[in-house]
C-alpha cells in the first residue's frame, strides 16, 4: 500500500513538473524570456507561485529542466567505466547513446537554444552548469592521467571537451534540422574529430612530467 501511494506521489510530481516546464516553454515562445513572470508560468501551469518555487529555484533553471538527469546519467557512465576503459571513450559512449535520442528539429529544443542566444542570463547559467559537467569529467581524466581529482591539466582537458561538445548547438538551427549545420549531417563525426583531439592530448600528459605543487 505504502509503495503504490509513493508510486502515485512521484507520477503526479512528474506530471507537475512537466506542466511547469510546457507552461514555461510555451509563453516564452509567446511573451519571451524577459517578458514573462513567474506568476504568469505559475498560472498557466495551475499551481501556485510557491509550488514553481519548489520545483525550480529560479526562472532560468526551468528551461534546464533535464539538466539534472543529463548531469547523473554522465556522472553514472563515467563512474561505471569498464576496466581499461579511458574517461573519453566513456563520454563517447555516452554521447553516442544520447545524440540516438536526439531529433535535432525538435521545436521545443529549437526553441531552448533560441532563448540561450538571446538572453544574457540564460547563456550565462548554462555557462555556470557546464562546469559541473566540466568537474564530474575532470575528475575522470584525472584517474587516467594519474593526477589528483583537481588536477590542472585533467580540468583542462574537461574544459576543452565541454566547450567542443558545446558546438553540437549548433546541429539546432531555427529554419532546418542538422543538415543545415555548418559543419555535416552527421554530429558524431564532429564529436569524433574532438575526441581525437582530446585523446592526443590526454596521451601528451601522460608522456609528461606531472607539474611540481
């Protein structure tokens, strides 16, 4: 009894959430970002300002709404390496099965990266959660290197993936899918280019002295 009336608590927090999240979406693309309030999304979503509250701190981290999901499933994938797997071919994998997921002209999508570009504050919060994803794989990097979890050179290479990785973005383009991107029709050839890329490096570091403290 107890796990069923858990079960039908968390379903209807989902459902929550997820009106929370189309309520915000669409009066953003109605109003814009800057143009809409709280009070507004909570309204349309039939709650109240509060409950907004307790699903997300601010109006930037609704149109991140699958950021946590997306942090946990890359920190789980890293730390579940098989033996002798390296951190980067990890994040491959991981990138591979996310990008399979992906409908590159998803509307709702489209639209996320629109408001990034054109709002300062939201470009700058995603900034601030990239580097979680730049810490979580860091991390990673430094067990390959040898290095320690806040090794200079490992959050270096973190950093360079992540601001590569960044420019699959670009696969969302406001009049078509991902054959109107600069750059192919296929994104993991570009997450492969950087890989190669990365791996060069990460090998570079290996060969190399570690940097006296």
């Amino acid at each position: 009894m107890e796990e069923a009336e858990a079960g039908l608590r968390e379903r209807k927090k989902r459902r929550t959430r997820e009106a929370i999240v189309d309520a915000a979406m669409d009066l953003f693309e109605e109003r814009g970002f800057e143009g809409t309030t709280v009070a507004e999304i909570a309204e349309r979503a039939d709650i109240a300002p509060r409950t907004y509250f307790a699903y997300f701190p601010s109006k930037e981290d609704v149109v991140f709404a699958d950021f946590e999901e997306t942090l946990g499933s890359l920190q789980a994938r890293l730390r579940d390496r098989e033996p002798g797997e390296t951190a980067i071919d990890a994040l491959r994998g991981w990138l591979a099965g996310k990008l399979g997921e992906t409908d590159f002209g998803d509307e709702r999508e489209r639209c996320k990266r629109r408001l990034i570009r054109e709002n300062p504050s939201l470009d700058a919060h995603e900034r601030h959660l990239r580097g979680q994803f730049e810490a979580a794989l860091g991390e990673a990097v430094a067990e390959d290197v040898g290095g320690e979890p806040t090794d200079v050179r490992a959050r270096m290479v973190a950093a360079s993936a992540v601001a590569a990785f960044d420019k699959l973005g670009e696969y969302y383009k406001d009049d078509a899918g991902p054959k109107a991107a600069q750059f192919g029709d296929d994104p993991m050839a570009v997450v492969d280019d950087a890989l190669r890329f990365l791996r060069a490096g990460i090998e570079a570091l290996q060969d190399a002295p570690a940097p006296r403290p």
